[in-house]
C-alpha cells in the first residue's frame, strides 16, 4: 500500500518510523516531512492547506491511505474533501469528518458534547462580546484561580489561568473586545478550576469500536518544575505511573465508551486517534480538552510501544472493523526528551547545525524541527529532536535518553532535565 503522511513534526516522524516497518507499506511519502523523515520516507513539498495540490499528487501517485497528522487540515474538513470526492473516496483517509474535528475547533462544541452525553469535565459558561458583563458577573461567583479558553484554534496559546478576579475580567474583556486571540477568541468559555495531575489517554477509534492506546503525560512548560511559559511539549513519559487499573476503569467507562457511542449517537464520521486531556482530581478522572489527532510529543512515547502492525490496524479503522484487530502494548516504559531551540518558545533562531546523531545509542532519533541545507541537518523550528529510549520503568528510560541528549549538539540546544519529578 502507498501511504502519505501529513505533517512536519516529531510526531509526523513516529508516524513514518512505525508505518515504514509494516510489511503493507509498499512506498511511504511524507508531506513536508523533515529532514528525519527524509531517511525512511520520500518527503514532498505540499502545503497542507491546499487541498487541491494534495488530491493531485495523491491521484498522480496512486496513494491508498492519507494519514493526518496536525488537527488543522482536519478542522478544515480534508477528510470531507476525500470523502466527497468521487477520485478521492476510495482513499483510506486516518483522521475524522469535520463534524468530528470540532471536538477540537471549538471548545464550546466539547464542552456541550461533553454535557450531552455525561462525561465528566468541569463546570462551564460561554460568553461572547455582546454578554461580556455576563461574563465578568459569572467570574464573581467562581472561586479563583480562574480558567479561560479561547473557543477556536490558538495553537496551544489559547487558555488563560489567572489568579486575581480583576486580572480575569481584564483578560475576558481583552479576548472578547479586543481579540486576542484573533477569530479564536470571538467566543470564551469560562470554566471551573479542577486541581489535580494531569495525563493523556489515547484512542484509535473506527467511530463504532475502539482501542486504548498507551497513556502518556507530556511535560508542557518551558522551565524546571513546570514553570515559565507553555510550549508544545518538552517530553512525555508512558505509561503514566499513576494511570493504575481503577483509574483506567473509570476512564474507559465514564469517558471513552461515552465519547465514542456519542460520536455513533450523533452519526458523526471518525475513523481516526482520540487523544482526551484528564485530569485526575482526588481518585476521580474529568476531561479538560479532546484533540482530534495524536499529540506530540506524546506520540513519540505511545507509537513505539504499540507492537502491532500500525498500518493493519488502521485498514481495519477505515473498514470500521477495528474489533477485528488485536492490539499488542510493550510492557516497557518509553520516554522522550526534547532538545529546544534556545529561546523557544519566544523568538529563536533557526539554521543551526545539528552534530552528533552517529554517536547515539540506544534510543531513537525522532527529528521535529530540522531540514537538510547543503547537506548538513539544521534547525528549523522551535521543538528540534525528540530522543526516545525504553526502560523496565521511566526512571531506567529516562537515563538514556538523558545520556544520549549530551551527545547530540547545536548551537543554544536547551532541555528539561527534570521530566518525570512530579511522580516519584
Ligand atoms: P487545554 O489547551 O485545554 O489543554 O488547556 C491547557 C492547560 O490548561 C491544560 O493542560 C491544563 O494544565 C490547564 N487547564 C485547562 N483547563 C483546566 C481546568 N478546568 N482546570 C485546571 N487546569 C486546566
Ligand atoms: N503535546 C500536546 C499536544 O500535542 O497538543
């Protein structure tokens, strides 16, 4: 089968590393792709906004199945446009409908979806600019801190945490009116604070049946003792030590089966990952966000511990036959470091010579923001390389990904060197 990959990131790289050692993929493209995946794949220059140069290049070359890594194309319905098109509709396209993403492209869509259907997640209220002073009056009756989200796509910027009522109206008022966050903030939801530890669940759904993926807990904060500001993940660990069987029961029964009977229930399409943000508060898990694709770095910890054929797993996805499907877990830990530009993620410099990758042992190389330039691997982004080791548990796996992290070198290379403290 031939196969494109949608994405540029370390995720998009997992991707690639996993599907290339399936014995269905005849020939694996990536789109753009980095210089990582340059290695195992043929990258290609698309833009994954446009559609139309897409559908070319997957008729020119007889691709079989589109695997959508970000959530924009997504939101922006790819998996409509494929479906809707006579030429595309046989693609086996991994990533769900329109009506699907926007359990992501709208928080207020999640939280009403939530609502619907009994899942559990925090209190909540949508505002938009003409019932601002309804807003403000419904922060005076919260107890503070104070949970702000933009409804729309903000690339991770979007939720405000603020401990000063005055601070929170400020700030509601600065969404609101002043669009903060461009579009995406035109509607807030205001929500209640849940005060516990966080952890991801991941789901590979055909929209009927359904597998639990690994969990994972992603270190968001740029600083030591999660502080300073958010980034897109500075490293995960999986599984989740504090993930034990009561806690998976109560996700898999309170949270997932509901998610994916809700999605039949409202004869929603979703062939594709579910990756539910929890947090537990006492003993007891509440959703905070859905994504509609896998995260990253998440990603970089869960597809190496997934023994199965990826690729057979996800033809059974688009055949809606996934309970025909076995899923074998490495009982393994996994981690994954991030090295970071210097900077990141405020203004960074890009373009910086990368050294070092031949004297890695032991754990795997995935590359997120890097590009060839005259034959030397560079930096071209924010999140630079992803390095990935197993061990009998994260602490043992953590040592080697922290031992191989020295070797590798570029110009302001940056990393967390204190992943996992919180658990121990
Ligand atoms: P999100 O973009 O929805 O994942 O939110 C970003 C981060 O804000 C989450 O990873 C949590 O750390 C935090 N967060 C979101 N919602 C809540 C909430 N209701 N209570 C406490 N923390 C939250
Ligand atoms: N690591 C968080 C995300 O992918 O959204």
């Amino acid at each position: 089968m031939k196969i494109l990959i949608l994405g540029s990131g370390g995720r998009e790289h997992s991707f690639a590393w996993k599907v290339a050692q399936s014995k269905k993929c005849t020939k694996l493209f990536v789109a753009p792709g980095n210089a990582g995946t340059a290695q195992i794949a043929e990258n290609v220059d698309l833009k994954l906004s446009d559609f139309e140069s897409i559908r070319n290049f997957v008729l020119e070359q007889e691709i079989e199945m589109l695997i959508v890594g970000p959530e924009d194309p997504l939101v922006q319905g790819i998996t409509d446009f494929f479906a809707e098109d006579p030429e595309l509709k046989s693609v086996k396209v991994i990533g769900p409908s329109k009506r699907g993403a926007l359990l992501e492209g709208s928080k207020e869509r999640a939280k009403e979806f939530m609502a619907m259907h009994n899942i559990p997640t925090a209190a909540y209220e949508s505002f938009t600019v003409e019932s601002l002073e309804a807003g403000k009056k419904f922060l005076e009756t919260l107890t503070p801190p104070y949970v702000l989200k933009a409804d729309g796509l903000a690339a991770g910027k979007g939720v405000l945490i603020l401990d000063s009522l005055d601070e929170a109206k400020a700030e509601l008022e600065s969404m609101l009116s002043d669009k903060k966050f461009g579009a995406a903030s035109a509607k807030v939801v205001i929500e209640e604070f849940l005060d516990g530890i966080e952890l991801s669940v991941f789901v590979l759904t055909d929209g009927k049946n359904y597998k639990i993926l690994p969990t994972a807990k992603d270190y968001k904060r740029i600083g030591e003792g999660d502080t300073g500001l958010n980034t897109g993940g500075m490293g995960a660990i999986s599984p989740v030590p504090f993930a034990d069987k009561d806690l998976m029961e109560k996700i898999e029964e309170r949270i997932v089966k509901p998610t994916v009977k809700g999605l039949q229930k409202e004869a929603i399409d979703y062939k594709g990952f579910i990756f539910i943000g929890l947090i537990k508060v006492g003993e007891e898990p509440f959703v905070i966000e859905y994504n509609v694709r896998m995260g990253d770095p998440e990603t970089e910890v869960v597809l190496p511990r997934i023994k199965s054929d990826l690729v057979e797993l996800l033809e059974k996805v688009s055949e809606v036959k996934l309970n025909e499907a076995s899923l074998e877990i490495d009982e393994q830990a996994a981690t994954t470091v991030m090295l970071v530009s210097g900077g990141y993620p405020e203004a960074y410099e890009k373009g910086k010579e990368i050294t070092g990758f031949d004297a890695v042992q032991d754990s795997i190389v995935f590359h997120a923001g890097t590009k060839i330039e005259e034959e030397k691997i560079v930096t071209s982004g924010g999140r630079v390389i992803a390095i990935t080791s197993f061990g009998t548990d994260y602490k043992e796996a953590l040592k080697k990904s922290y031992q191989n992290a020295e070797k590798l070198h570029f110009d302001k290379m940056y990393y967390r060197k204190d992943l996992g403290f919180d658990l121990s």
